[in-house]
C-alpha cells in the first residue's frame, strides 16, 4: 500500500472508532477542518476518509448541511482501492472474519490460470481453496493458483490456509516485496451448485465473480484467483 493509502487507511480507522464511541445514529459530526486537528492530519485525508466512510454507509453527506452518523446497513462495501487481502478489507470496515474452511493440492493448471501465468496448460501448480464467513455468514469462496516455483523459489502455500495469513503474506515470505499489484475483473454470475452449498445459497442465484491475478515489478504472475461472493453480505467499492 502507498504511504497516502496507508494515512488514509489510519484515518478511516480512527474516524470509525471517534464515532463508535462518541457519537449516536443521527448526530452530526465536526466539520473536516475541526476532525482533522483532532486526529493530527490534514483535511485532505479527513475528506478522503469522509468519502469512504460514506461510500461505505457509516455517513450520510448533505451538501452545505453536513455529515451525520447514518444507521447501520445489512451489508458493507469492500474497498477496492488498494492491494489488501480479503480479511484485511473486513476488518477495515468493521466487521468480523472467519476462515471457514480452507486446503490446498498440487494440481495440473486449467486454462485460464495456465494463460495467465504464460504456461501450458496441465503444468503442475499450487490450488488453495479457501471459504469465509463475515459475522458468521459465509460470505466467499475462493480458488486460487500459484506457482510451484517463482523465480528460483518453491512455494510453500500452507500459511493461506491460516486466517492470520493470505496469499500476500505468504509470497512476501517467500520473496520479501515481490508483489507490484494486482489486477481484478469483475462481472455478475449464477452461482453453480457446489459454491452454492458452501456459501449456503441456492445454485443460480446471483453472486459476484473476480477474477485476480497478482504480478511482480516485471508483470510476471504471482497468482490467479476466482472468488465468489454474496453480495447480501458484503458489496464491493472500487474507488480511483
């Protein structure tokens, strides 16, 4: 994450823990000038925070009346605008995460992963299936591939079943500061019968599909990850 990502990102946090407890559903909140010397940052950070907080339904904004505390949604909109794993988007928005359940096999490539990573496809690879819940709920499912070995180095995938590590945790062990960035698509699909019984839905239903892969400073493939998720429970937020 960027230095700005990260200052925004603190912001967002104690913004959220500022209103958890000083204020009630309703109450209108300082201007930015007033909030941005009580935290210490400038207000170009508290407008930002602002935005997302809003986008993320803990605000509403009325412009040239103010910001005020908004009631809690049925589900939160995941921040997209930055590399963070599936947990860390949670939790940055206040809820709770599970690792449901989680494994992972030596596998021959499919073809989309095999494209991505400019191998044939069948080449021996890394599968980590992987399915979490958001306050209880089961909320995503995940299929994710990496290679066996990147540059030079063989991949040990077992910290990813953990929900104390992820996919970028454990590339960074392997290859401290490998990831560069990732790039994510996005569409809308029926849920197919065996995601849907682990995400506790009915086959067909609408669900959101991304499709992630990972690259190096180079733009070589780290990963290549489909992940499916309930859209009841948690939204996702792409800013730029």
């Amino acid at each position: 994450m960027s230095r700005r990502g990260s200052v925004v990102g603190t912001v967002v946090s104690d913004l959220r823990a500022l209103i958890a407890q000083s204020y009630s559903i309703g109450d209108q909140l300082p201007n930015e000038k007033l909030l941005a010397e009580q935290l210490d940052v400038s207000r170009g950070s508290v407008r930002e925070a602002m935005g997302m907080l809003a986008t993320e339904g803990v605000v509403t904004r009325s412009w040239g009346v103010g910001t005020f505390v908004a009631p809690p949604r049925t589900n939160t909109s995941l921040s997209m605008s930055a590399i963070q794993s599936y947990r860390d988007r949670v939790r940055a928005v206040g809820r709770s995460v599970e690792l449901l359940d989680a494994g992972y096999e030596q596998v021959a490539l499919p073809e989309g992963p095999a494209e991505a990573f400019e191998q044939s496809a069948g080449t021996p690879a890394w599968r980590v299936v992987r399915l979490f819940a958001v306050d209880g709920v089961p909320s995503a499912h995940m299929v994710e591939h990496v290679p066996l070995v990147v540059h030079g180095v063989r991949i040990d995938p077992v910290g990813m079943t953990t929900l104390e590590s992820d996919l970028f945790d454990m590339l960074d062990r392997h290859l401290p500061g490998i990831v560069a960035h990732t790039t994510t698509d996005v569409e809308a699909v029926a849920v197919p019968s065996a995601q849907a019984a682990a995400l506790q839905v009915r086959a067909g239903v609408p669900v959101l599909r991304t499709e992630q892969v990972t690259v190096d400073g180079h733009g070589h493939a780290l990963a290549h990850g489909i992940t499916l998720q309930r859209t009841d429970v948690m939204r996702m937020r792409i800013a730029r």
